[in-house]
C-alpha cells in the first residue's frame, strides 16, 4: 500500500510537471557539458524530471543492496555463531549431570 501511495504521488507529479510544460511552448536554449540545444521547456522539464527520478532510484537502490548484502553478511555470521556456542554447550551439559547414587 506504501508503494502505491508514493507511485501515485510520483505520477501525480510527473503529470502536472508534463501539463504546465505543455502550456509553455517556448524554446530555450540548454548548455550542457559539451554542446548546447535549443529545446522545448516542456520537453526538456519530462526529460530532466525522468532522469533525476532514474538517478535517484538508482542512487537509492545502491544503498539498498548494500543494506542488504550486510544483512545477508550478518546473518550467515550469526548463524555460525549460534552453530559454535550450541556445539560447544553440548559436551557442558552432558558432564554437569552428576553421577552420584543415594
């Protein structure tokens, strides 16, 4: 339900961005690092609009696959952990019994 909620509030945004560029027809002159266009403001506002929110997905994909990857990293350690300490209270608890008949 999360999801949707942000996928509307995005595509609410791009929409209304692509609407108010639509009215506005002026060409403009864009420089970039190397050259230099002259475009639509309504096109060029849906094209840098579509590559942040790419950039920004991507950026924060990064992170989430590094969250998870640690996740994963301390999982399997404490699994192991858990396989050491279970493995070595086995011995204790067999030679805590005492042997002692009344």
């Amino acid at each position: 339900m999360k999801y949707l909620l942000i996928f509307l509030l995005v595509l609410a945004i791009f929409i209304i961005s692509v609407t108010l560029g639509a009215h506005n027809d002026q060409v403009v002159t864009f420089n970039y690092l190397l050259a230099q266009g002259q475009y639509r403001i309504s096109t060029l506002l849906a094209i840098l609009f579509a590559a942040g929110f790419i950039l920004g997905w991507a950026i924060c994909g990064l992170f989430w696959l590094r969250v998870r990857v640690s996740l994963a990293h301390s999982q399997r350690k404490l699994k192991r952990l858990q396989q050491q300490l279970g493995q070595a209270e086995e011995p204790v608890n067999a030679s805590s019994v005492p042997a002692i008949k009344e």
